[in-house]
C-alpha cells in the first residue's frame, strides 16, 4: 500500500463524500483535528472512524492539546488544563511536585485523547521564550531555562506515551526568541550558531531520540539567510540531522502558515527536499490539498522506517485510574493557589 508523506486535516465536524474519496485515493499517511472539528466526544469518535474508514487503516490521528491557550478539546465536553509555564511555577515552588504534575496532567490528555480516537499530540513545546519575543510562545513553555524546561518535557513525554499517545516535540530548532508570529510572517533569527547550541537548541538535543518533531519556519541566518528551516536542505541538514542530531520522524509545521511563500504544491516539494519525512497542510480545503497532494512523494526508505516506529508508540498503553490521577493532581496544583 502505498502511504502519501503527508497529515491532512477535513474541514468540519463531518467528513464529506468528496473528502473520503480523496483521503481514499491520497492516503496520507495521518490526519488532523481542529476546533472546526470537535464538538461532542461522540463526534469526534465517529470523525476518527470515519477518517481511518477512508485510509482503511489505523491511521495517526493528531491534535494540538498542550493546555491553556492552545488546546482543541475544552468545555464542557473535556477538561481544561493549564499552560505550561504554570508548571514552571510549581516547578520553582516544588520541583518534584511540579514534575508529578506534569506526569499527571499528560497523563489524563491521553486518556482523554485516546477516549475519542486521538493518537498523537502536539506537544510538548521545546521553545525557549526570550524577553521581547513575539508572544506566539511565551507561557506555552514550560521554563526560559533549558534544564529546567528538559526536566519538564520528559515528564510531559512520559505522560504521553504510558497513555499510548505519540508526542510531537516542536518546534525545532527553536521559535522562542523570533520577534514576529510565522502564522503571520517569516521569523528571522540573528543569532550566531554559538549562540543557539548554547541555548535554543539545548531542549532538543536533549530530545533528539524523540519519535517525532515538528519544524519551525524560522530563517536561521547564520546557515541559510534566505530560506526557513522548513525548506532549506542545507539547514535542515547541518542544524536538525547534525548539530541537533534528531534522527526521527519530522514533520513540517503547517504549509498554509504565512512565514512560508509559494504556490501549495511548490512549497509541499521544496518542503520533501529539504529534509522533511512528512509535510502538514491544515486548511481542510480540498483544492488547497489537491494541489499539495500534487507534490507529494509516496512514503518510503528512512522516511517510511521512522514513520512506523511512531506508529507502534500507541500499541503501549499502561493501565491507569483517571479518578485518583485526578484528585492527586488537583491536590498538586493547589500550591500555585494564593495564600489568603
């Protein structure tokens, strides 16, 4: 069977015959949700089905459920859990709590993402806010700090995967210090190389045996001045493979972003070229992934091998007791509660 490199999302709460048929004749290799396409957990199970149903396999189904601000299941249907610096608070407070915590809140994403279908989540965010950065991050971190932040993102990471949900870190190598938002334009970062292997890239060397990352579209200058990470062969290479020397899965961050310039179908084979296994497009327009679709590549060598080590992390799933994770975490997470 041949697998297309691409995750694709549909374009509302339903899938459409017209989306079934393409996703048939496409086969990405996953999908993903977005607010459009949630509103009741029943839905939601019905839309996973339906979108493996039109791959007839067990496709990835991905979402971004980091907490707070960023998160695609909320009220009332699903909990809502905080953004991630909060734990950075806990974690300067009671650094084994926190870490607890974390372990706790992931923990409970996964059960709640695998209740509806949902089997990876973008998270955790590896970026290191700077002061006077574009706010796109800031209190998505977990820390400024780069230990700090490690220590929390494994616990993230654990949560994740003891509830059988493959973690994305993102994004690499490093959106934290760029002073424009990529949804809304190209981030440059001016930084020299010393500099980022001091700091940025810290948190993802310490993860470069993750499954999976995502890019961030950031221009690094001193290694391409002209092209994003996303499409630059030369610095996809030299910073993601070799000074990172991140050896899974990446997927690109979403092609529809306005950091990136260029026709869809363009971008999707620059994107291939430079480095990525899998590209990301997230409009669930069907002319929009008809013409990305148009510069896929079928899956295939290191890409493909790494895209099945990802794909077993669902198959691990250890036992849990929602109700008492609970209860321990709200007992946790009431130190971050003011002392009246």
């Amino acid at each position: 069977m041949t697998i297309s490199s691409a995750i694709f999302a549909c374009r509302g709460p339903e899938l459409l015959p017209a989306e079934a048929m393409f996703f048939r004749d496409c086969n990405p290799w996953g999908f993903i949700l977005f607010g459009r396409n949630i509103e009741t957990p029943n839905q939601v199970r019905r839309l996973c089905a339906d979108l493996r149903n039109a791959v007839g396999r067990d496709a990835l189904v991905f979402v971004d459920q980091e907490g707070g601000r960023v998160q695609r299941l909320g009220p009332p249907h699903w909990r809502k859990a905080p953004w991630a610096f909060s734990f950075g608070d806990l974690y300067r407070i009671d650094k084994q709590s926190a870490l607890r915590a974390i372990w706790l809140n992931f923990r409970m994403i996964a059960e709640e993402l695998r209740d509806v279908g949902i089997t990876a989540n973008c998270a955790p965010v590896l970026d290191l806010p700077v002061f006077g950065a574009d706010p796109i991050i800031s209190d998505r971190a977990f820390s400024r700090d780069p230990e700090e932040m490690i220590e929390m993102a494994h616990a993230c990471m654990d949560g994740l995967t003891a509830g059988g949900v493959v973690p994305v870190i993102k994004h690499i190598p490093g959106h934290g210090r760029a002073t424009v938002d990529s949804h809304k334009a190209l981030p440059v970062i001016t930084e020299t190389l010393a500099e980022l292997e001091a700091t940025d890239f810290v948190p993802f060397k310490a993860f470069a045996g993750a499954p999976v990352a995502m890019t961030g579209h950031v221009v690094v200058k001193c290694v391409d001045a002209e092209r994003p990470i996303t499409t630059s062969k030369l610095a996809f290479e030299q910073i993601i493979r070799e000074n990172i020397g991140f050896n899974g899965l990446v997927m690109s961050d979403d092609l529809d972003m306005k950091a990136l310039t260029g026709g869809q179908t363009k971008l999707a084979e620059q994107t291939l070229a430079a480095g990525c296994d899998i590209v990301l497009q997230c409009s669930g327009h069907l002319t929009d992934m008809v013409n990305v679709a148009k510069g896929l590549k079928p899956l295939h060598g290191e890409s493909l091998r790494r895209a099945q080590q990802a794909e077993l992390l669902p198959e691990f799933l250890e036992p849990f007791n929602h109700a008492s994770a609970f209860e321990e975490y709200t007992t946790l997470m009431r130190q971050l509660e003011p002392i009246s």
